[in-house]
C-alpha cells in the first residue's frame, strides 16, 4: 500500500490561520488609518476656526488702536484749550486787580 500524502495538507490550516490574522491586522490598520484622518481634520478645522478668531481679534485690536489714538488727539486738543482757557482767565484777573486799584472816574456834570 502506498503512503497517503498527507504533509502538504497539515500547512493549509496554518496558511489560513495566517491569512486571516493579516486580514485582521488590515482591517485594524485600515480602522486606525480613519481615525486618524477623522481627527487630522476636526484638527484642521480647529485650525481654521482658531485662524478666524485671530483675525476678528486683530481687526479689533487695530480698531481700538484708531480709538485711543483719536482719544489722545481729543484729549491733547483738550489740554491746548484748557491752557488757553488758563491764561486768558489768568490776564483777566490780572486786569481786573489792575482797575480795581484805580478809584472810578465820576464825570463832572
């Protein structure tokens, strides 16, 4: 009787138990891959949300720059006035103590 062939058969389970492992492996790989581009963009509209946001703050920030340098410029106008303001209330006073010294003149009629 002749030997039945039987070795090259024993290997195919193996094959097979192999196969199937690296299918999973795939499939994990593949799943893992998904996730990480799921996140890359949630990241990337993070991005862009936090770009936007900068852009509205700096635009605010210019805007309130314009505000105070506007305020500094009223305020030193303000100052210029309140100086003048100063002296000519100062040389009224001054004039007014100088005629004070003097008695009134009364006409003669």
């Amino acid at each position: 009787m002749k030997a039945m062939p039987t070795a090259g058969y024993a290997y195919v389970p193996v094959y097979l138990i192999a196969v199937r492992q690296s299918l999973k492996y795939s499939n994990t790989t593949s799943e893992y891959l998904n996730t990480t581009s799921e996140y890359l963009n949630t990241t990337l509209e993070y991005l862009n949300t936090t770009l936007e946001y900068l852009n509205t703050t700096s635009k605010y920030l210019n805007t309130t720059l314009k505000y105070l340098n506007t305020t500094l410029k009223y305020l030193n106008t303000t100052s210029k006035y309140l100086n003048t303001t100063s002296k000519y209330l100062n040389t009224t006073l001054e004039y007014l103590n100088t005629t004070s010294m003097y008695p009134p003149v009364i006409p003669p009629w």
